[in-house]
C-alpha cells in the first residue's frame, strides 16, 4: 500500500513540474500566433525582427528592413518586440567586420 501512494504522488509531482507548465506555454504561444495583426512588430523564432504588413492564412509578409518584405510561417513567430527588445543599429560607416583572434600563436 506504501507503494502505491509513492507512486500517485510521484505521478502528481510529475504532472505539476512537467506537464502543466508545458501545456501553459504551448496554450500561450497559440494565443499569440492568433493574435497576430498587420503592424505589430515581431521577432521569429530564427531570431529576424520585423513589422507584419500582411497575413495570408498560415504566412505572413514581415518587412525586416526597408522595403525588404519576406514571407515567414505565422509558427515562426515567437514573440512580439518590445521596445527596448529592438536591436541596435550598425555604427556609423556600417562595419560589420568580427576580429576573431585564436589561442594559437
């Protein structure tokens, strides 16, 4: 009988720690996806900024840049941008050049 109530309790930890909190965000990222609106600044899941400028069933038309407009699987997205979220502009001049330096000498 010790046992068994081991066992229901196990089952209900593991219920509580897994299964509920990923049933939560599963059930929050549908409501986003769905909530979806032309404008809305959004960032995908391959980590593109963008603003929605037109929804067509299952895929959207984000502009990532000006007059740069992809099209992107609505599931794709996975959040909204907030305003402090938005990632900074290129310098001055617009290097983009990385140094990368290795231990060898």
């Amino acid at each position: 009988m010790g046992a068994l109530i081991v066992i229901v309790v196990l089952l209900i930890l593991f219920w509580v720690v897994l299964i509920r909190p990923q049933r939560r965000r599963t059930h929050e990222q549908t409501e986003l996806i769905h909530s979806l609106e032309e404008g809305d600044q959004i960032v995908s899941a391959g980590g593109l900024y963008g603003v929605v400028k037109e929804i067509e069933g299952d895929t959207l038309h984000v502009e990532i840049a000006d007059g740069l407009v992809v099209r992107m699987a609505r599931n794709a997205v996975v959040g909204f941008v907030e305003e402090d979220e938005e990632p900074d502009e290129l310098p001055e001049g617009g290097d983009t050049s990385v140094s990368i330096e290795n231990g060898s000498g």
